[in-house]
C-alpha cells in the first residue's frame, strides 16, 4: 500500500470529517452524521450497507438506548487524492459499556473513506468500516 502527498488544508478537511462522525456518532446525533454524507452516500456499517440519509438515521436510532459507545480514530493515510475525490483509510477502536456492565474495549476497524467535493465541501460519498478484531471481557 502506498500513500500520496495531499494539501494541509485538504488533509485537515478529511480528517475533521472523520472525527466529526466518530463525536456525532458517540453523542448519537445521528441526523448531524448523515449531513457528512452525499445525499445518496454509502456506508458500510456492521456488515451491511446503508444508502443515503435516511437510512443511515433509521439504522443508527435502532442502537440500544442502554449502551454506551466510544471511538478512537487513529493512523489517518490518504491513498488517493485529485481536485475532486480522494481516498483516506484510518483505524477505528470502540469502546461500549452496556446497561449495568463494566465498560470493555470491543473492537479494531479499519475505515476506508471515498470523499468527494460538492462546491466548497468535502463529504463522504462511500465509507467502508470493517471489523478486523473483536475483543471480549474477561
């Protein structure tokens, strides 16, 4: 896997984008995540693909109330970048303490990231999140 050299600026968008999703999924805004999709955005998630914002929000409200999720992004490399799509990947841990538990670290993803330009902005046309580990509690 190599990498390319890409703008600060354009870098810094990127990486924000992914952080925004990761704190908007963890606050459950779930209607705040969907915005950093393309209308017609796709997302990998948990084995199973969620085309455009209304079935990203469906998906994410069916979560349990009950159970708390944390993530960490990490390792953030852009593969493929040009004036109007570019490809980032990163790695993503969870962490999720359900109803009366003790919290537990729960998983290791990798993250791949297709985002392209809509006027001024960067959104995610296509994002794959693949469990590569799953850890459980002693």
């Amino acid at each position: 896997m190599s990498h390319v050299t890409a703008s600060p600026q354009d870098l810094g968008h990127w990486s924000q984008c992914l952080y925004a999703l990761i704190s908007h999924l963890d606050a459950r805004r779930y209607e705040a995540l969907a915005q950093l999709f393309t209308p017609q955005g796709r997302w990998l998630r948990q084995g199973q693909w969620l085309q455009g914002h209304e079935a990203i929000v469906q998906a994410l409200q069916a979560r349990p109330q009950g159970m708390r999720v944390f993530h960490t992004l990490s390792n953030i490399l852009v593969l493929e970048c040009g004036p109007e799509q570019a490809v980032v990947e990163a790695y993503m841990t969870a962490y999720r303490q359900l109803e009366g538990q003790r919290p537990e670290l729960f998983s290791l993803n990798t993250v791949s990231t297709t985002f392209v330009r809509e006027s001024t902005l960067w959104l995610i046309a296509e994002q794959q999140m693949v469990r590569q580990m799953e850890f459980s509690a002693p």
